[in-house]
C-alpha cells in the first residue's frame, strides 16, 4: 500500500470514528409542541447526564426521548464494534435532537345539536444524533 493510499485509509478511519451517529423514532403519540420542551433540555448535554435529567423528568415525552437516546447510543457502540475502533461511551454527547410533526390522527367528537368537530391526535417524529467530545467530559 502506498503512502498516499494509507494516509487516505487513516483519514477515512478517523471520519468515520467521528461521524456522529443517530437513531430516529418514528409517529410517537406526543404532540411535537410538548416533545420540544424535554428535546431543549437536554440538547448539547452529556448523554449521561441527558439520560439522567430524562430519568427523572415529569413529562410524559421524556419517556419516549430516553428510549430514542439509548438506541442512538447503542447504535454508536454497534457501528464502533463493526469497525473495530474504540468508543468512549462517557464522551458522547447530544450533538443534534430535532422534534418534527408526524401524521395526524384525525378524530371526530359530538358537539352540540347533532354537529361534530374535528379533533386532530398530534404525533411527532424525533431524530437524535450524538457525537464523540474530541476532549472527556463535558
């Protein structure tokens, strides 16, 4: 192997130990709106301590956020395992959390002389990524 081609092969190791790696969740049963408002917490946070700000948060949307997050950290430690490159899971951080409006469960509910009204059941699609902190901790 040349030494061009080696450095380009080193090269292409570091970009991809570097890439930030995602996991997304799709048409959650949370209005976008109430997502939002755990997803601003823990944006650019530590993904311990985003996990446990998650743990012990009231909102309902938490849950769904915390579960998103483990699977994009298990996806980083897979993608790690496949390549055969080292992940320091304490180093990883929220690099991008973006709540998006699903589809919308369309509802009917009775109203007053005989009429109906629309009721639109809101849900959302949440897309994280993390990335490795080029330094330790936060």
């Amino acid at each position: 192997m040349s030494a061009k081609s080696r450095t380009r092969a080193e090269r292409h190791r570091a970009e991809r130990k570097a890439a930030p790696r995602s996991a997304i969740q799709r048409s959650a049963r949370q209005s976008p709106y109430k997502m939002r408002l755990v997803a601003d917490e823990i944006r650019h946070k530590n993904v311990n301590d985003a996990l446990a700000y998650l743990a012990f948060s009231k909102k309902h949307a938490a849950v769904q956020i915390a579960k998103t997050l483990r699977s994009a950290v298990a996806n980083a430690e897979h993608a790690a395992r496949e390549g055969s490159t080292s992940l320091d899971v304490d180093a990883l951080y929220v690099k991008r959390i973006v709540v998006n409006e699903g589809p919308k469960l369309k509802r009917f509910m009775p109203a007053a002389m005989g009429r109906a009204t629309p009721i639109a059941k809101r849900t959302s699609h949440i897309e994280i990524e993390i990335a490795e902190r080029a330094g330790r901790g936060r």
